[in-house]
C-alpha cells in the first residue's frame, strides 16, 4: 500500500477512536479511560464511519473538500447547509494558515476534526437541550444558574458529562447506519447519565 494513504488511514483510525472508542472491544470511554461503556456492535458502526472517510479519500488528496465532504451527508443532523458551513470553516482556516507548508496528514487532520467536531458538538448540545428541559420540569431553575453548573462539570471533566458527549456522538452514528437495536441502547444510557447531571444540577441549588 502506498505510505501516504497507509498513514492517512492511521490518521483516521486515530483520530476517531481518540478520547472516544477503546480499539476492538466495543467500549465507548469518556475523555479518559476512567469511564466506559460496553455497548454491543459500537466496533462495527465505528468502522463504516472510518470507511466513509478512507473510501473516498481520493477527493481530499485531489483537494476536492466540498465533495469529500458532502458525502457525509448521510450522518444524521448534517445537511447541504451545514455542510457548506463546516466547508467555509475550513476554507476560513486554511486561508490563514500556509498550507503549503503542510504535511498532508496534517491537512487531513485538520479537515477530518472540522468535520467530527461539528457532529459531535450538535449532538451533545441535544442531550443539553434535554438536560435543560427536564431540570426545568423539577424546579424552575432560570438558564443562567444551568449553564453556570453545566460549565462547573465542564471545566472539572465530570465523568457523566465526558461519556453523555460519546453516547450522544455513537447513537447518531447508529442511527445513521441504520443500527436500531445499537440506537435504542444509546438513547437508554443517554437518559440514565443526562438523569444524573439532572440531579447534580437540583442538588447544587
């Protein structure tokens, strides 16, 4: 195989799995390995994401970022618009940065995070969305006392905040490749830890 794509697959492989899924074992970690979920058939799923990206990475190499990009279309949450917001991003951030001095690795990896965190981040602020709404429910907390402890958990890591973001990342990735059984069990999980930070959230006010 030719290097340069060995080392772009690596890169793939790598850059997925990071601060997210433990290689070969089915196991969804939080930001470090302290926090982990076994979540059946999660290896598969993962794999046909990573495909998606070393299938049609001829379109990177080409510098084709629109089109590479929008074959991505078929993650849940991501349309034409939102594609073309994450494609003028990047053309915003490649333009002040000297590409040509760049490894092409380098480059990938800048494109593939443009891409993941997007995904990651849209379907996280959903289960805030959710947290929000049943914290409300309880005890009519106004959102600037929310956010002010959801910040706190940020800012220490809180383990139910650092595995609610992977869960909420792998159930639309299930759902995406049509993983119903895979979904469901996410969307189980995803209560109990957005039921947990609820009840931080109650009992530090």
């Amino acid at each position: 195989m030719n290097l340069e794509l060995e080392r772009l697959y690596d890169a793939t492989d790598n850059l997925i799995n990071q601060q997210f899924y433990y290689g070969g074992k089915d196991l969804i970690i939080g930001r470090n390995a302290e926090v982990s979920i076994k979540i059946s058939k999660s290896g598969q799923i993962i794999q046909k994401f990573k495909n998606l990206f070393n299938k049609n990475i001829n379109l990177f190499l080409e510098g084709k970022y629109l089109q590479f990009l929008s074959l991505f279309k078929r993650i849940k949450g991501l349309n034409e618009s939102e594609i073309e917001e994450i494609n003028t991003t990047l053309e915003e951030k490649l333009t002040y940065l000297d590409t040509t001095e760049f490894d092409t690795v380098v480059l990938y990896t800048i494109v593939l995070s443009s891409l993941v965190s997007r995904i990651r981040d849209m379907h996280f602020n959903n289960s805030l969305i959710e947290i929000k709404k049943r914290v409300k429910k309880k005890d009519n907390l106004n959102d600037s006392i929310i956010q002010e402890v959801l910040d706190d958990l940020f800012m220490k890591n809180n383990n139910n905040i650092s595995i609610l973001y992977n869960i909420s990342y792998l159930d639309a990735l299930a759902e995406s490749f049509n993983y119903k059984k895979v979904a469901h069990i996410c969307k189980i999980q995803k209560g109990k830890f957005i039921n947990r930070i609820v009840k931080i959230i109650l009992s530090n006010n």
